[in-house]
C-alpha cells in the first residue's frame, strides 16, 4: 500500500515494536496508544511495484469496500479480502474481473481454471502462494479452481513483468496469493451454503505464544455435488433441432485445508517466520455433453513448509536481509474416461496416471539504498525439482537443478521521473533416471537429458510524477525467457510424447501508462497501451494420432487498458473498466496465421457499483461482457458474445459480524467456456455468514 496514511501507521508500528523489545517485555504493548499487534511486527521490505519500496509491516489497513481493490500502478494490482468475500467468486472469477485478464473455466467449484493476463496464456503465468511457486514440471496451467481464497489475505497480481523477488524470467507475469497470517490477534468464522448443495466453511486464529511469539491458525473446507443444468448438443453441435436440457453429473468436488504459522521476534532485532501448508482435493471428471462418465475422477495433495528470517536495518536502515528454506510436495492423480465409461465400465484403475512432485528452494535476498532516491533488490536461489511417475503410467523419474540469481535498481533522477532496471539469469540441469519416455521414434530410454542454454531476462523502465502528482505514469520495455517443463520435454503420460528438442520460449514487451487523479482525489483515471511479440511458443500438436509439444506459436498482441475508479459520494462507488486488444497468430502454418488467439476476446467490458445504504446494508451490481472467442487456433469453433450479471447484498448488524446474499449469473446463461465439452452453471446463489472475535 502506498497511502500515507498506511506509511504512518507503519512507522509507529515498528517505533512501538522496538520500545517492546528494549523494555524487554509487553508492558510498552499496554500503553493506551499502542496498538494490538506490535509483539510481533513484521520488518520485511517487499517491493509493491518496480519503483517504490513499501515496508510491509504486518499491519492490514482498514478499508471500506470501495476501496476493496488497491492500485499501485498499471502493472501492479492488490486485490483485498473484501473484493470476494460473500461474493461466490472464484480465485479466476475475481482475477478476471481486472482489465487485460481473461478467465477460463471448465464448470462449476473446483473444476480446471485459469486466466491469461494480456494475451500470453495461462502456462506462461507465474502462480504463487506466499512467494512460492506453484508452477510444476508438467508445465501446465496451474489450477486455479483448488485454491480457497478462504485462505487467504489478499491477492498481488503483476501484469507486466516477474518481479525481482520471483525471478524476472517468466513470459506472462506473475500472480501471488498471500495467506492469512499470524500478525494481529482475534479470529473469525465463516460459513456459506448455496445450490447445487455448494457449501464452504473456514476458521482462522491468531494469538499470542509469548511477549514474542505470535500463533494463527486456519482452517477450510468447500463442497459442491456440481449438479447443474445445461444444455446438451447431443455429439451434433451444429444442430441446434436436437439440443436437450440435461443435468451435469459424476462432477460432485470437495477439498480441504489447513494453515500453522509462528512469527518470531528474536533478541537481536531479527524476525522469523515458520508456515506448514497443507490440502487435499478431490472431485469427479464428468467428461464430454453427450458421454458423462461414471467412475472417472481426479484427486490432488500438497504440502508446503517455509521458514524466512528477516534482518533488521544495517548501515541506518539502508539494507535488509532475508533468507527463506521451502519444501513443497505435490501429488496428482487422474482416472481418465473412455467410451465404455458412460455406461458404468468399472476397470477404472487401469486407466489412472499421475505423478509426484518434490520442490526444495533456499533462497537469499537483499533490499538496499546504496543511495539517497534510490531503491534495490538482488536476490540468488538454488532449486531443486524432481517429479516421478505414478498409477499406470509408464515409470519415469526426472530432475531439475535450477540456479536463479535476478536483481532490481530504481533511480529518481529527478522530482518527478525515475528510471530503473531489472533482470535475472537462469542457469538449470536436468537429469534423467532410469525409465522409458515416449518419443517421435517410439519409447526408448534415454541415456541423459539434453543441455540447456543459461537463460538471460530483463527490462528498462521509466516512472514519471509522484505520490501527489495528479498525472503519474511509466514505460518498461523487455525481453524474456522460460525454458521448457521437464515434462515437455521428457516426460510421458497417456495420449502424449515428449520432445527432447524444445527450445525456450521467448516474449519482448513493451508497455506505456498513465494514470490520472481527479480533483479531490474521489476520481481516478488510469489507461495501458501493452504490446507483446511471443516467439518459440510451446503447442501440443496431433502428431501420429497423439499429442507432441513443439515450438510453433508465434503470436503478436496489441491492446489498452482503461479503468476509472470513483466515489461520487460517500454513498456510492464505482468502477469502469474495458480492455480492448488484438490477438493475431503469426506462425508460419496457413491454417493459423491471420487468426485470433484461442479464448482471447477483441473486446471486454466490466462495471460495478456499490451503495452503502442505511442500516448497515451494503449493496453491489457488477456486469460483465465479452466478444466473441474461439476455441481452437484454426478460429471454427466460435463461443458467442456473453454478457453475465451478478449482485450481492450484505448487512452488517455489528462490528465483526457480516451477513451477504449472493446471485452471479443473474440472466441464467448457459454459456460455455474455452473447452467447448464442459459447460459453464448457470445461475448460482449463495449465502454467507462471518462473525469475528
């Protein structure tokens, strides 16, 4: 948060935590003006944008619902808890409701989701949980649909660019969900219910251990039978005569998780923090319209444990550091369906595949001033990935050994512009056990992996105006990297062959904003010019009757954002937004040149208004629409123009106790999606209760 009043309250967090430590116990936490939470204050400098440092101090700011989403810049978004709470969104729904992303979803709760951010698609954004990356050896989209924003704080996203702290290189930027953590005291309950037997429980504490140590907790869980209408093409979809009304079945989903956090304050002046995350989920795969199957499913766990240690200030505040230890274990397994599925063919162990990944990462990083109006980053980190075969696969065992060394330097030259850099290098080795990976020329065991080109990434950017400028804006050119998925490459599940001779993939991207605070500050205007040119991209191709990645996507994306955010009144808030691009293939295939990206709208548009009634009532509209799309890279499978609705209406009897109503798809559209076989729900209620203590 850059407000100054977030600056103020931060400052007299860590004035008050430091008289804590020098009296040596809590008697400075009792003074009447302290506040709450100072026996653990967090000191760790995150950088909320390229060119401004803002110390997160653990403290969560008060904002009213208006204010919900905070806008840093164009390229960096924090999106709050009170964007979705009560509001039946999903982490792709909530995400899709800023310009320049698009969203995709394969049904109801915890089916297969994702978003592009402006243009470069979903396997090419970095997905994070607290800094740690979800991204796996597959190389697929990662699955926004298992993650529960019961669990979390708050959401960054980074159109623009990876930043410094996550390692530069990735193509698409990066999106990081920062859990609930253990920094102010109290807790809450949260439990919600609606159709389609949909319901969704959590609970979060966080308490004192000692005049030192702080303790949260969380908990959830969410449930869905899936069990909607929609309509059925039955196999012919071109005919519209023989179209039926049919009910979604065998796609039931169910998860839960949990959250430990201890935040440390050690003798010296140095913090730590130790986080155990772990979940498991579970759901149906009901296959195509006309053939839903009975016995297919998909089951998924993970695990992650991080330990961070943060320093205080050296040399009068002008350099921090931090190291971090993770450990993350993933398992996903899959029972696919066939033809004989539909009509209850029990043999489904034969057909379930999968596969297990370890991740270790020890990292170290600094924030330093090397002088006045100056910021910087550097940050070196040593991966070690590893993913193993499971089910019925084929037995295969791969490694990746990945050094990461990636830094940021802001300058304010003057008053009101200042240039920057940033940029990484990426140096891996992949290793390759005993085992058989599916090839052009047929299985054949590899003796070692092919070597792979250390990898260069960066960008120059410029910022202009200041905090109380009413005219801001910047510009950032760059170019970037992302080398191929050990399993593109090597790895083999049923359908697919791998393909040793992938090269990265490369993107230059350029961007221009603006942004523009009316008089009285209750009016902004802010618009993006954003271009990419996408080279070297990774598509899975009919190859001999089966899927083989190859590079062949060439892709060169134009648009401009625009958003006007205002609050007229103290009644009333309103947020306009509307992105409007081009999407042109430029591989070198007649059958794809010319064509529009797949799922990628010319146009889309999104408003919503919220009234804060009388009597504690809060009411909010917000509406979406859409051009047309396509589904596939030929442009002849074309999902129609949709406009969606959605409100909520929520009451706040006390302080700590919320009750909202929601309904989203308010016009029952029966639209579908991206993956033409699965159809979207139509029109979904929900209703939710938080009480806090």
């Amino acid at each position: 948060m850059r407000t100054t009043s977030f600056c103020k309250a931060a400052r007299t967090a860590v004035l008050w935590c430091w008289a804590a430590i020098g009296a040596g116990n809590a008697v400075a936490a009792t003074s009447e003006n302290a506040p709450e939470d100072i026996s653990v204050v967090s000191a760790k400098s995150v950088a909320a944008d390229d060119a401004t440092v803002v110390r997160d101090l653990g403290v969560t700011d008060v904002v009213t619902e208006g204010e919900a989403i905070l806008k840093n810049d164009a390229n960096y978004t924090e999106i709050t808890a009170a964007a979705w709470e009560g509001k039946a969104l999903s982490a792709a729904d909530l995400l899709s409701t800023l310009p320049g992303i698009q969203s995709y979803r394969q049904g109801g709760l915890g089916s297969f989701q994702t978003v592009s951010i402006r243009g470069i698609a979903a396997r090419n954004i970095m997905i994070c949980v607290d800094g740690v990356p979800l991204n796996d050896a597959s190389g697929g989209a990662v699955n926004l649909g298992s993650i529960d924003l019961n669990q979390m704080e708050k959401v960054e996203v980074y159109k623009n660019n990876v930043p410094a702290k996550f390692g530069v290189s990735g193509l698409g930027g990066a999106i990081n969900f920062v859990t609930k953590n253990a920094v102010k005291k109290g807790g809450r309950v949260l439990a919600a219910y609606g159709n389609h037997n949909t319901w969704e429980g959590s609970f979060q504490v966080a308490a004192p251990v000692t005049d030192s140590i702080m303790f949260a907790s969380s908990f959830a869980t969410r449930h869905s039978d899936n069990d909607y209408e929609y309509l059925n093409r039955n196999g012919t979809q071109y005919n519209d005569e023989d179209d039926y009304t049919a009910t979604r079945e065998n796609a039931k989903y169910t998860d839960v998780s949990g959250n430990v956090q201890f935040r440390m304050l050690h003798g010296n002046g140095y913090f730590s923090t130790l986080a155990v995350t772990a979940s498991r989920y579970e759901g149906g795969n009901p296959g195509k319209e006309q053939s839903q199957t009975k016995v297919a499913e998909f089951v998924g766990e993970s695990a992650l444990i991080r330990y961070g240690l943060e320093s205080v200030g050296y040399f009068d505040d002008k350099l921090f550091l931090y190291g971090g230890l993770s450990a993350r274990f993933d398992k996903n397994m899959s029972s696919s369906y066939y033809p004989l599925d539909h009509i209850g063919f029990g043999n489904n162990v034969f057909m379930e595949y999968g596969s297990a990944t370890y991740k270790f990462v020890p990292e170290l990083w600094a924030e330093f001033t090397p002088v006045d109006r100056s910021t910087g980053m550097v940050r070196f980190a040593y991966e070690w990935e590893r993913a193993e075969a499971r089910g019925n696969s084929k037995d295969w065992a791969l490694d990746r050994k990945t050094f990461v060394s990636s830094g940021d330097l802001y300058y304010q030259f003057f008053k009101y512009i200042g240039f920057g850099g940033e940029g990484s290098v990426t140096v891996l080795k992949d290793h390759l056990d005993e085992g058989t990976f599916v090839l052009p020329t047929g299985g054949r065991t590899l003796e070692e992996a092919k070597e792979r080109d250390a990898t260069f990434a960066g960008r120059l950017y410029s910022r202009f105006g200041t905090e109380s400028s009413p005219l801001t804006g910047g510009v950032s050119i760059g170019r970037f990297y992302q080398q191929p998925a050990l399993m593109e490459l090597y790895g083999t599940f049923p359908g697919a062959i791998s393909n040793p001779d992938l090269e990265r993939e490369k993107a230059t991207r350029f961007e221009a904003s603006a942004n523009y605070k009316f008089p009285g500050n209750h009016t902004s205007f802010q618009t993006t010019y954003f271009e990419s040119h996408i080279e070297n991209g990774i598509c899975w191709v009919l190859s001999v009757e089966l899927l083989r990645p190859i590079n062949v996507a060439r892709a060169l994306i134009r648009g401009v954002e625009m958003e006007l955010n205002s609050r007229p009144s103290k009644f009333l808030d309103v947020v306009l937004r509307a992105t409007i691009q081009k999407t042109e293939d430029r591989s070198h295939s007649n059958a794809f040149n010319g064509k529009m990206l797949p799922g990628e709208p010319n146009r889309n548009y999104f408003a919503e208004a919220t009234l804060h009634l009388p009597f504690h009532l809060d009411f909010s509209w917000a509406s979406d629409w859409r051009s047309i799309m396509y589904s596939d890279r030929a442009n002849r499978t074309e999902q129609p123009a949709v406009a969606t609705h959605r409100a909520s209406l929520s009451y706040h009897p006390f302080e700590k106790t919320s009750l909202m109503f929601a309904v989203n798809n308010i016009t029952d559209e029966k639209y579908r999606n991206f993956y033409t076989p699965f159809p979207m729900p139509g029109r979904e209620y929900k209703f939710t209760i938080i009480q806090g203590f």
